[in-house]
C-alpha cells in the first residue's frame, strides 16, 4: 500500500500551526490512512506499506519502479468534468505514467454523494 502525502502545500497561515508543524499532521494522517486502508481490506496480506512526499501520481508510479510491481490497483472517486479538470486525477496521473498495468476502481454511487 502506498499513500502520498503533498507536504508543498503545509505553509503557515496566519493563526494556524506553523509549516513544520502542519507538515507533521499531515503525516500523521497519512499513517492512519494507511492502517484504516490495512483494516478495511480483510483477507488481503498488506506486505508493505509506505508514506511518501510528494505528488500522489508520481510517488505511487516510483514506488511501483522502485518495488518491481506487476499491477497498480488504484481507486477514484469518479469526479468527472470541470471537478476533474480543476483538481486533477491522481488515478489518471498513474495509468498515465506507471511502469506496469493499472487497474482503476470507480467509486461506488454512494461514495460519490
């Protein structure tokens, strides 16, 4: 399993936590996204997992190299049209650049409410 977080984006704001600080909850997240995702898939052996830095599209394409993968399986939240276009897709990110095939999986209708 891999989670990116985008720790570009933790800069101070006036009033909030300082840009190291931001930077730390972000990773913080990102372990308990990973754990919550390790949970929620029962009877999938999760051999490894990683937290990186980065943009999403491109750290989980150089995981894939770095690891040797044989398949990407990734999922989307189905966001079509200008939604796509204004905040990317990180899943088209990857089927785009990945070193091996990619298997998308569309968000169910009720995920997407």
């Amino acid at each position: 399993m891999v989670h990116a977080v985008n720790v570009t984006g933790a800069v101070a704001v006036e009033g909030g936590p300082p840009a190291a600080e931001m930077r730390q909850i972000l990773l913080d997240d990102g372990k308990g996204i990973l754990a919550q995702a390790a949970k929620d898939a029962p009877g999938v052996a999760v051999a490894h997992q990683f937290l990186r830095e980065g943009a999403p599209g491109a750290e989980v394409c150089a995981s894939a190299r770095e690891w040797g993968a044989d398949l990407i399986v990734i999922g989307t939240h189905g966001r079509g049209g200008l939604s796509r276009l204004l905040m990317g897709s990180t899943a088209e990110a990857v089927v785009r650049h990945a070193p091996c095939p990619v298997l998308v999986v569309p968000a169910t209708a009720a995920a997407r409410t």
